[in-house]
C-alpha cells in the first residue's frame, strides 16, 4: 500500500468481507434470541446489510477495480464471540443480553469503519462513494441506536 487510494481500497475490501460474514451471522443470532424485538432487528438489519453489500460493489465500480474481499481479523473475532455466546449461554436472558452485546461491538466497529472511510473518500474528491458510504454509516447509527433502546426497554434487566 503506498497511497491513500491503495489503503482505502483496502478498507473496501475489508469492509467487503466483514458485510459477507455479518450477512450469515445475522441469521443465527436472530435464530438464537428468544426476544420477539431482537428477532425483528436482526432480521432488519440483515434486510439492511444486503443493500450495503450492494454500496460497496458500486464502490468498487467507481474504483474501477474488482469485486473483492480481503479477511478481516476484526470481525473473525467479534463473530466469534457472538457463536462462543450462542454455544454457551444457558439461559434466555444471558443469551440475549450476550447477542445484544456482540451485535454493538459489530456496529461500533463498522460505526468506525465507514466513519474514516467517508472521510478518507472525500479527500479522495470521490464524492459519489461519500453518498453511498454516508447511507450505510446512517444505518449503522440507526440499528446501533435500536440495539440500546431494546437493551434498556428490559433484554438486559431480564437477564439480572
Ligand atoms: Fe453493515
């Protein structure tokens, strides 16, 4: 990686990647949870991620290069503490007050993710990519924001 634009293809790629495995987790987790509000925002944001696949494949277009990803460690790790809860929590109020805790490390990351990106597209001057890194950055805030909402409504009092 020498220039700016060689990194920020390569968080493309990263991100590529993380969406990828978060689109397959999504499904499990909301498999996992006994809360009918949790279930619902899995599957939403699962709905979500697949538009934002489809931003980062318009991304790539306007880069000009290649539809691909990049192994991501980041999230590797987070989706494997989500399964390390879905494998052992033995009660429904732990199960979920873990999956809520999994899901907002993920979005925090991506929060920081698409954050810097945006920026770093601007400096770029690519500011169609801003726009579509924009959209998704808003999503990312919104399902963050929906996760501490259905933590303080009572996922996570149930669980004590
Ligand atoms: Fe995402």
């Amino acid at each position: 990686m020498k220039t700016m634009d060689d990194l920020f293809l390569h968080h493309v790629k990263d991100i590529y990647y993380a969406e990828k495995q978060i689109l397959k987790a999504l499904p499990k987790m909301a498999k996992a949870t006994s809360s009918p509000e949790l279930k619902k925002a899995f599957e939403h944001h699962r709905d979500e991620t697949e538009g934002q696949v489809e931003r980062l494949e318009q991304i790539f277009e306007i880069l000009g290069k290649p539809v691909r990803g990049v192994k991501c460690d980041a999230i590797e790790g987070l989706i494997a503490e989500a399964k390390e809860v879905m494998d052992e929590a033995e009660d429904d109020g732990v199960m979920d007050a873990g999956l809520l805790a999994s899901a907002q490390a993920v979005e925090h990351y991506e929060i920081a993710r698409y954050g810097t990106m945006s920026a770093w597209a601007s400096q770029l001057g690519l500011a169609k990519a801003v726009k579509l890194l924009d959209e998704t950055l808003k999503q990312e805030k919104a399902a963050d924001q929906l996760l501490t909402k259905i933590a303080a409504s009572g996922v996570n009092a149930e669980a004590s």
